[in-house]
C-alpha cells in the first residue's frame, strides 16, 4: 500500500464544518450522574495496520471535531468523553463513549447515531456537491445491548478518496462511538479486524 497523507476527502470536510460553525455537541443540558468512568480501547487494540503501529492519545472530555463530517450537528447534549489514535503513516482513529441518564436514554441515543451515520453519505453530497459519497452497512454485533457497523467512502473532484469505519454499541445506559480512517476505497477497510475491535470496545466498557 503506498504512503499516503491524512488530507483527504473527509479530512476536507471537517475543514470545512468547523469553519461553518457546525456545532460538534449539542445546546448544552442536563449530563448523566457521575458513575465509574467507562474505559477506551488501548491503541494495540485497533486493527491492525500493515507497515506502522498505533500510538494512543489521552482520554479528553468533549465531543471529538473528527467525527464532525458525519455527527457534527444534532447531537443530544451529554458529557462526551473521547480518546484518538494514530500511526506514523495514513490512518487514524477516535473513540467516543457518553454515559446516558438510562437504558432507554442510551437505546435512543444509538439509534439516532446510526441513523446519522446511514443518512450520511446523503447529506455528504447534498451538502458539498463536489464530492461522491457511498455508504455500506456491514451488519450489527452480539456484543452487550450490540453494535452496529458501517463504511463510509468519500471522493472528492479532484481525486481525493477517504474510507471509513463508524461503528456505534452500547452497554446499558453508555454508547460507543468507533471510527477508523485512511486514504483509500472500500477494499482497504479492514472490515473484519475492525469489527473485533468494535467488540472489544463495547466489552470493555464496564
């Protein structure tokens, strides 16, 4: 595979939410209560890569500006907590976990996060008409309450290409978010690989 740089298409794209103001969480309400601290994937947990290795970045509270290309707007006011990783080459990776007041809180929460992530290669290319969009939706996982997996790849006009790996699990009132991307098409997602990480993401939880 050859060395690629990181500004690509949905790189672009969160470029360009940010500087529309695009909010990445929502009007701020009520947070859940305080309760043990959901844990991250460590970085030799992610898939893994052909020619580099992971490295790990702290846990940070907030809603990650990575994810703003797909769940930039919309998203339900809670205290999002994310950790990002990348290698020394192309790819990169960001966790997000939000503890919820219930179940039911985190059931509709997961729900809307996949939706947006289903409509989103849509809303890609009503929004930004140089650029191609196509989502792929790979199936959910038993894992916990389970998770969902889905692809994303975006190119741009002028050849930019970008794949991406979202998915979304929960363990009661908690929801995970896992994205993983690099320059390329749909035959260099690691689909497997990443589904295990998913699983392993929702697992490790609690």
């Amino acid at each position: 595979m050859p060395i690629r740089t990181r500004a690509g298409a949905l790189a672009a794209l969160t470029v360009a939410a940010l500087a529309a103001g695009t909010a990445l969480t929502a009007p701020a309400g009520a947070a859940a209560a305080k309760t043990a601290a959901p844990r991250f994937l460590s970085a030799s947990q992610l898939p893994p890569h052909p020619s580099s290795t992971w490295t790990a970045g702290p846990v940070t509270d907030g809603f990650p500006a990575e994810l703003a290309y797909c769940l930039g707007e919309g998203v339900p006011a809670y205290d999002y907590r994310h950790r990002k990783f990348h290698t020394d080459l192309d790819t990169g990776a960001v966790q997000v976990t939000v503890v919820t007041g219930s179940a039911a809180k985190g059931k509709a929460l997961a729900a809307l996060l996949n939706k947006k992530i289903r409509t989103c290669a849509d809303r890609i290319e009503q929004s930004y008409p140089d650029v191609e969009a196509e989502g792929r939706y790979y199936g959910a996982l038993p894992v916990e309450e389970g998770a969902k997996v889905h692809g994303l790849h975006t190119e741009t006009s002028y050849g930019a290409t970008d794949i991406h790996l979202l998915s979304v699990g929960r363990d009661g009132r908690t929801v995970t978010v896992v994205d993983w991307g690099q320059m390329g098409d749909f035959g260099d997602a690691p689909v497997a690989a990443f589904k295990k990480t998913t699983t392993k993401a929702v697992a490790k939880l609690y």
